[in-house]
C-alpha cells in the first residue's frame, strides 16, 4: 500500500520514538538517583564517595 503524502517517513518516526525513549529513560534515572540520596546516610566509616541506603528505599 502507498504512504500517504501527509504522514511523516518511518525513519523519522523511529528517529523521534527513540529519542522520546532516550528521554524519559534518563528523566527516570534522575529522579530514582535524587530519591537515593534523600535517603541516603553518610557515614564516616563508609570509603568516600560511598553511602548507606537503607534497605527498605531501594
């Protein structure tokens, strides 16, 4: 069957649907880095740049 001349190319369309994809996929990973560290525990006795989460949060 012919495209019709007012849709957009599927190359396009799976150009958009991936960046779309891309998108929500790092919003995603921004806010489950942003719940860690609210619940994150600094602890002296932890390596530095290390941090105790408590079980229940992950």
């Amino acid at each position: 069957m012919p495209q019709a001349p007012n849709d957009e190319p599927a190359s396009v369309l799976s150009e958009r649907i991936r960046l779309s994809h891309a998108e929500n996929a790092a919003k995603s990973q921004r806010l489950r880095r942003k719940a860690h560290a609210k619940d994150a525990v600094f602890a002296p006795d932890l390596p530095s740049g290390r941090v105790s989460v408590p079980e229940e949060s992950l």
